[in-house]
C-alpha cells in the first residue's frame, strides 16, 4: 500500500465506495485524498477468501467477494485487527476484462478492554 499509493485509485471504478472504519469515501478525487493522508503501515494479510456473487445479486456482471482480515500497524499508532471486504467486478473493453473494486468496506476488530 505504501510502495505505490498514488496507484491505488487505479483499483476503483470511479463511482466506488470505500466504508473505512464507518467513514464513507466516494469517487475518485475523495478516494485520492484519503488515500493520501493515510500515514505509513505495515499490513500484514492472515486469511483471504473470494467467491463469486450470483448473477442475480450482480445485475448479470462477473463479481467476485473478497474477503481478507490480518493485522495493520499505522506510524505511530499501535497495531490493528481489521477485517476487509470488497466486491470486484469484471469491466469489459475491447481488449480484455479489467476487475475494479465497486465496493470496499474496511474495519477495525480490536476488543475493547473492560
């Protein structure tokens, strides 16, 4: 994430939504902007998991589940449980297909200390 965040928005199609921790980031110039003032991290990825979505559910495009969750460590904070889930859908140009995150939902699961 860190070794080329001026990418990342390459990811998105340009209506996407991220839901960061509650917080909603729609379009491109939003996404960039957060994207950038987010500080340096270490995430490290413990389980992933993916699976189609009906075509039903899809309005009848290929989409794909994913589903991630591990750790995250931000410059300066302490280290984070998160969970991360988006949907990736298949844009059909005349080359190829190109998959773009249309929706991204990304959570803190930390305990909260009694």
């Amino acid at each position: 994430m860190d070794k080329r965040r001026w990418a990342l928005t390459r990811l998105y199609q340009d209506t996407a939504t991220l839901i960061w921790n509650g917080n909603v980031v729609t379009g491109m110039q939003a996404l960039t902007n957060f994207f950038e003032m987010l500080p340096s991290s270490e995430f490290q990825v413990n389980m992933l998991d993916c699976q189609p979505v009906h075509e039903q559910a899809a309005q009848s495009q290929t989409t794909v589940l994913v589903v991630t969750s591990g750790t995250v460590k931000f410059d300066g904070n302490r280290q984070h449980y998160f969970n991360q889930n988006f949907l990736l859908t298949a844009q059909c140009t005349s080359n190829n297909n190109v998959w773009k995150i249309i929706s991204d939902c990304f959570r803190f699961q930390d305990w909260a200390s009694s």
